[in-house]
C-alpha cells in the first residue's frame, strides 16, 4: 500500500452508527493520541488521516459505517507494535461506544 518494505503490520476495523463528521473527529482524536504517545504527524486527504513518524505510516479512513486503520512498521518501529496498537483499540473502543 505505501510502497516501502515494513516488518509489521496492524489492521483495524470497527463498524459504527454516528455521523461522519463525529467519525473524522474521533479519527483526528486518535491520530493525537498517537502524537503523544510516541510523535510525529499527521494531515487530512478527505475523509482519510495520513499518519506519519520515523518507519510508521497509518491512514484512517473513515466511513459512513466503518472506520478502517492500515499501519505500516518498519524493522526499528514494529518494536512500538503493541503499543501502537493497544492505542488505537483502546481510543476506537473509548470513542465508538
């Protein structure tokens, strides 16, 4: 999908039943998360967050009935790999209730 060679990969998907600007909130809430919990960036393209730090690459995309996580690790990052993840299923559990 990115294009580069990564160790580990992590895939999210949770149904849900709110309006999409209350998705794409909670999308940007956990792309903050993530800045927080371990740096870098992220932007918008449409409904999709594009998430970026040193050998992790994460888009959400956001649905009208599901939201989908894709994040990429490479060798030096997969060692983040369970708390990336723990993250994101704690932040999608929180805020998709």
């Amino acid at each position: 999908m990115f294009g580069e060679d990564f160790l580990a990969t992590i895939n999210i998907a949770r149904s849900h039943q709110l309006p999409l600007a209350d998705i794409k909130q909670r999308a940007e809430q956990l792309a903050q998360n993530l800045i927080r919990r371990i740096g870098g960036k992220y932007r918008w393209q449409g409904d999709t967050v594009l998430y970026t730090y040193s050998g992790v690459k994460a888009r959400i995309d956001c649905g009208e009935r599901d939201i989908l996580v894709d994040i990429k690790l490479n060798f030096i990052a997969s060692v983040f790999q369970g708390t990336i993840e723990e993250e994101v299923r704690e932040t999608l559990d929180k805020h998709l209730v």
